[in-house]
C-alpha cells in the first residue's frame, strides 16, 4: 500500500499511515465517508458512526485552544512546558503542546496553527499562537 509517498506494508494500521504522512511532512487526518465527519487519532472505524469508510484528508492546520496545563520542571531537566487540548477546525479535539510562547501565556480560546515538530526524537504535530507567538 501507498500513502503520502511513503510505502507501507500491506495493512498498515492507521497509526502507521498517520506517522508516514507526518515524516513525508504532511499533517492528515481521516474523514468518514459514510456522515463526512472528521477523525483524530486515528482509527480503523468512524467513532461517529461506526463506518469503516475512512479515508485521508490534508488537516487544515487551525484550532482553537480548548484547555492547557503547564509542566513545571527542574532547571536541570529543561523548560517548563504546556500540555494544551486543541479543538481543530475540522472537529477532533487532539493534545499536543503550543511553542514559541511562554508555557503560563497559553491560554484557553487562543486561536493556533500546526506545524510538523520534533518531541525525543520523534516527529509530531506542534502547535504556535496564530499571530506568530509572543
């Protein structure tokens, strides 16, 4: 099987298609077929309907802020950073982290945009305020 350019394995689980998008640098989503709704993380069948219809649909790359919580570390151990919940536009709520601004400045209702991202070593969507951060 082919996806985003990258070949797979012959029934490649959604999570491994999902992770060859993001390192052929696209950030996709699925979305059901069967009630057009749109899903994240991905799955094998819609959590609307229950339809097994779920194709891959280039993300938008906006949302909104839904929640955060700031991870207070050591001085030694880096950076304390945020653990935010963000509504995309397309409707999934998905967690990840807001950067280019200070942890305790994310706040709810801020509007953000996707970028490909690297967290130890592995690649992930990431999160910056929409007006470019502070």
């Amino acid at each position: 099987m082919t996806d985003s350019g990258n070949e797979l394995p012959a029934g490649a689980g959604p999570d491994a298609i999902y992770a060859a998008g993001l390192a052929a640098g696209e950030f996709k989503i699925q979305k059901c077929g069967s009630c057009g709704k749109h899903v994240f993380y991905p799955r094998q069948l819609c959590t609307h309907c229950g339809s097994s219809d779920l194709g891959w649909v280039a993300a938008s790359g906006k949302g909104t802020v839904h929640a955060t919580s700031v991870v207070r570390q050591r001085p030694e151990a880096g950076d304390h950073y945020n653990i935010a919940l963000v509504d995309l536009d397309e409707g999934p709520r998905m967690m990840s982290r807001v950067v280019d601004i200070p942890a305790d400045q994310v706040k709810i209702g801020d509007e953000v945009t996707a970028f490909i991202g690297e967290i130890d070593g592995e690649q992930v969507i990431l999160f910056r305020p929409a007006g470019g951060g502070a």
